[in-house]
C-alpha cells in the first residue's frame, strides 16, 4: 500500500502529476469537487481551506522586538542548534529551506541559501508570517500541525496558486512531559524534493528534538557535537566553541575514556604505534585546555571533568534502551569523518556499526530508509536489500530499493547480483 503522506509514487512523472493535480485544483475551486490523483490528505485540506482567496498571501503579525521576544521565550528555541546540526547541510546548499514554526503556524525561524530566502520572502515565507491553513491554506508545516501528522506537500498540492512553485515536508514536534504540539519542523524545496528521504529525515529531525527536549535541562552542562562534521563544537550555556580538528579529535578521545588517559595512551590513539610525539601532544593538550577552561580539563591522568554530554553518547545511549528510530533521528553522520586518528577510526566504526546493526535488525522500512538517506548507508548494499525485503510488492520505494541494489551490485563487481535481484523479489 502506498504511503498516503509522501507526494509521489515511484516512477511517476512529477511534470505530468503538478499538471493534472493543478486541473484538479481549478475544478475544485469552480465546482468544490476533487477527483485522481488528488491525494485523501489534499483533498481534506483543500477542504479546510475552501474560504481561502487562492491568490492570497500568509500574513505577518510578528515583527522586529515582538518576534524576537516571542521567539526567545518558545520551548523550541532550545532545539533550534539541533535543528541546524541537522538540516544546516541542507538549508545551505542553494536549494532547500529549513523552517520552524509554533502550533499556531506561526515561522519563527526561516534559514538557508540567501537567493532561496529572497525568493521565499515574496510570498511571505519569513518568520513572524502565519502558515497555518487557516490563513495559507494547504503547505506541509501547517497541514502537519492541521493533521498532527508528518506530511509532504507537492507543488500544485498547495491550495494558494503563490505558493504552487514549492515543495515542502514537514513533521509535527510535541512537548515530550505533556504531549502539547509544540510546532513543527519543514523544510521546503523544489519538485526534486518529493522523495521518502525528505519525509524521513524531518520525522527523524523532529523525533531528535523531542528526545532533547525530554532530556533534563542543567545550566552548566557542555554540549559536544561531533557528528556529521569534521570539527567538533561545544555549546556552554549561550556560548558556542568550534574547535579545531586535531583539538576535536583530542576532546572526543577523552569523552570515550572518562576515567582518564596517560599522555602515551593518548599519543597512540592519536597518532598511532610509529609516529609518537610526546612534545607536540602535549603543546595540543596545552592549547585545548586554553580553549575548553581549566576547569573542564585536568592531567595525570588527562581527563575532563564537569557534566558534558556528546551527542555521539547520546546515539549509543539510546540504541542501549532499545530507541532505534530516536537513536536514528540524532545521528546526523559519522564521528569526525574526516579524521584518521586511530582512536577516533575505531569509535566511528562501533558507533556506525551499532546502530546500522539495529537498523538491519528492526527491519522496520521508514528505518530503513532514513538509514540509506545518511552517508554512511547510502552506500550500504545490505541494508538496501532488507528495505527490499521489507516493503510489500506494491510499495513505492520499492522499484528504488532493488533499482539501488542492481546499481550497488555493479558498482561493487560482485557475482550472482541476478540471484540477490530474485531474492529480494
């Protein structure tokens, strides 16, 4: 059975279906009737938001000091670094958005590339503006909050013509304590991006917030990020540090082993069994307790000290209490990916291969599919075959699934591709 929130079945021409679907929208907007291919989710929100002027514009009702200070004082705005950790990438790439917005609808944050804001601000995609139904019609963030449900929206889906040029996907976001909508997390493109990897890294986004938001809040703790980048970030309180990556390399090495390490431990984590350099490492060490404090670095052994908590911890934690999807939904990449450091290699290895191992073993397909969406999967021929294997026969993803397998398989050089290809079938 299709997903009813995705926007386009496999193999379906996405030019074909913006045109019927706009046929559709001009007959419902004559006549009130909707026919095929209009989605159930479409066609009830194109319901909602009948009394709509379709050529209207989302208004803004927060602006300067007033938004900010709403902004400043929303449960939401404790998330908004994981937020940019992981859709950042996305948002900066010259073609995607990365929006949140409260349970009202209301944007309260709206970044990504600047030429892509200029082309949002003309139709009021700013923050501050109301996107809700009520007052925009169909779009994924307030059709999400609408239905309490994470959803694409495709093109000529949107109920206001302005807005039909866009794509967006979105997921609803709830105060973990309560089960209160708190708001929802979107991001919004053009028609390439109507594939399950958009629906599923927004359902992961806003699953990571909620596991953060559920954690207890501790003024003095540091926050080390250090997945998916090559240089690790503290966050104390409302101050963020960008270390370096010999540094990141140090502090992660140190996170991994809080009893302690002596200076020659160190030195082979870091450099390895032939290239020991008791003088530069301890120049490093120097600097890094320079930029961390004294207070959260001491010697003999070398050690941190203080209440830190690094994301890469978190990920293992979670995958300890059985949470795949949460531990899926804050793994934004690879520890440092780009170090050779012998001791990181090892840690980004088990980190990697623990949660690819509960990935494989749910079986689950929207799992399965945020996986292979990450780059440490993308690649990953095995998981490719379970999510084949997993899928029913009619499923959309599917066809990509065992097309993703064939084209693995060739690239791999590996015999007998034609006998996997049967098996997943």
């Amino acid at each position: 059975m299709a997903d009813p929130w995705l926007a386009l079945e496999f193999g379906v021409d996405p030019a074909e279906r913006i045109a019927q679907v706009g046929a559709a929208h001009e007959a419902f907007l004559t006549a009130g009737v909707t026919a095929h291919p209009v989605r159930e989710v479409v066609r009830r929100s194109w319901e909602r938001s009948a009394l709509l002027d379709p050529e209207t514009t989302a208004p803004v009702d927060l602006t300067d000091e007033a938004l900010e200070s709403y902004r400043a004082a929303h449960p939401l705005v404790r998330v908004l670094p994981l937020f940019r950790d992981l859709l950042g990438g996305i948002a900066q790439d010259g073609a995607h958005l990365m929006a949140v917005c409260d349970a009202y609808g209301r944007l309260l944050w709206v970044e990504g590339h600047p030429g892509v804001l200029r082309h949002a601000e003309r139709m009021n995609f700013v923050p501050g503006a109301r996107w809700d139904e009520q007052h925009a019609g169909t779009n994924a963030p307030g059709t999400a909050l609408a239905i309490d449900h994470s959803v694409q929206i495709f093109a000529t889906e949107h109920f206001v013509r302005p807005v039909q040029r866009w794509t967006c996907a979105a997921a609803p976001i709830h105060d973990p304590a309560t089960g209160r909508l708190l708001g929802a997390v979107d991001i919004t493109g053009g028609d390439h991006l109507a594939t399950p990897q958009s629906l599923a890294l927004v359902r992961a986004t806003a699953r990571a917030a909620e596991a953060f938001l559920a954690a207890p809040v501790e003024p003095d703790l540091v926050q080390v990020s250090a997945l998916g980048r090559d240089e690790a970030e503290l966050r104390v309180g409302g101050r963020r540090v960008r270390l370096g990556r010999r540094h990141s390399e140090l502090l992660v090495l140190l996170l991994d082993h809080p009893e302690g390490r002596t200076g020659e431990q160190l030195g082979l984590d870091l450099y390895g069994d032939d290239r020991l350099h008791p003088v530069t490492l301890r120049a490093e060490l120097s600097r890094l307790r320079r930029a961390l404090g004294d207070e959260l670095l001491e010697s003999r052994p070398y050690r941190l000290r203080g209440r830190l908590r690094a994301d890469f911890r978190t990920v293992t934690e979670l995958l300890e209490h059985g949470d795949v999807p949460g531990a899926l939904g804050a793994y934004p990449g690879s520890l440092l990916p780009a170090s050779d450091a012998p001791g990181v290699v090892r840690l980004r290895r088990l980190v990697d291969g623990q949660l690819r191992a509960a990935v494989l073993a749910a079986a689950d397909p929207a799992l399965l599919a945020a996986w292979t969406a990450t780059p440490a999967g993308r690649d990953d021929l095995a998981a490719w075959q379970a999510m084949a294997r997993a899928l029913p026969a009619g499923a959309p993803r599917r066809p990509l699934a065992l097309a993703r397998i064939r084209q693995l398989s060739r690239e791999y050089d590996l015999q007998g591709a034609t006998s996997l290809q049967r098996h997943c079938h």
